[in-house]
C-alpha cells in the first residue's frame, strides 16, 4: 500500500495509526514501513516497458518530484 505524503488541495497523508487500520481493513496481519509519505513512489512498466509512476511523490516541495533515497522494494512477476 501506498499513501502519499502531505500535499496541499492533494493528500493530507496518515499516521501510522491510520494507516495500520486500512492495512487491517484490507485483511493484512503484517506490515513494514519503509518510509513516510513523500518518497514513497509506486511504479510499474508501462505498456511501452518503460517506469510509469502511478502516485504522487514529492522532494524539495514540488509534487510529482521523486526523493532520491536508498530505501526500495522491488517486485519483479513473470509468467502473464
């Protein structure tokens, strides 16, 4: 799950709290918290095999700007 960081008229964010319950109501049992909110960044391959972005990251107060950080998880799926 991703939940984008505070951005004005865009996403007010969770706390952890929060965010523990939606996990809940989506039936998880555990979780891990790789960081908070503005860089986390959920990306897939677009139909062109390139990176396609899908929320809305933000770094240096510019919304859609990813944070460079060294934290990820990457989830690679074969057989379609």
């Amino acid at each position: 799950m991703i939940v984008d960081g505070r951005q004005p008229n865009y996403s007010e964010g969770v706390t952890l709290s929060e965010l523990a319950e939606l996990l809940r109501g989506y039936g998880a049992y555990h979780a891990l918290n790789l960081d908070g909110g503005g860089s986390s960044t959920l990306v897939v391959a677009g139909v062109d095999g390139q990176p396609r972005v899908l929320n809305s990251p933000i770094h240096t107060r510019i919304p859609g700007r990813e944070r460079p950080v060294a934290t990820h998880l990457g989830v690679y799926i074969t057989g379609r």
